[in-house]
C-alpha cells in the first residue's frame, strides 16, 4: 500500500507542513493550525485511496535543529574570561 507522510516543522517564522519532502502551504502561526492544513490535506490523499502518516513534534523538539546544535556546543566549549573576549591581554 502506498503511503504518503505529512510532517510538521519549526520553520523561522512558524510552522510549515511539508508532504513527502515537499513544502505544502503556507506558514503557520501554531502547531496547531499547521496541523489542521496537514489534516486538510492528508483528506485528499486518503479519498485517493492512499494511506496517510502525520507526524507533529512534541515541545523538545520545537527548537530548530541549529538551536539544539548551538545549545550543545555552547554547554561543551570552553568559556572565556570577559578580558580574552574584549582582545586585551
């Protein structure tokens, strides 16, 4: 059976719904309402006769993929005194 799988994401300014790699709509200002134009959408489909998959993340995974990067990064590099920061020795 084919299968078509909607996924909701964090996008810079909302949430964006993509269906199969490939960016649907427009841009959201909730998880929510992304998730009501998915829906929407994956009603189509399911009166193609194709099967649907929504996926919608939970709260940690919010954070875009370079945040999550930064915060590790920031938590694991080594930190600087306030002089070596301004560049006087």
């Amino acid at each position: 059976m084919e299968r078509s799988v909607f996924e909701i994401v964090k996008a810079p300014l909302g949430w964006s719904v993509f269906a199969d790699n490939v960016k649907i709509g427009g841009v959201y200002d909730s998880r929510g309402a992304a998730l009501e134009a998915a829906a929407l959408a994956a009603s189509y489909t399911i009166s193609d006769g194709v099967g649907v998959q929504i996926n919608v993340p939970g709260a940690e995974e919010e954070k875009p993929r370079w945040a999550v990067a930064f915060d590790i990064a920031s938590s694991i590099l080594p930190t600087r005194s306030g002089r070596e920061r301004s560049g006087s020795r």
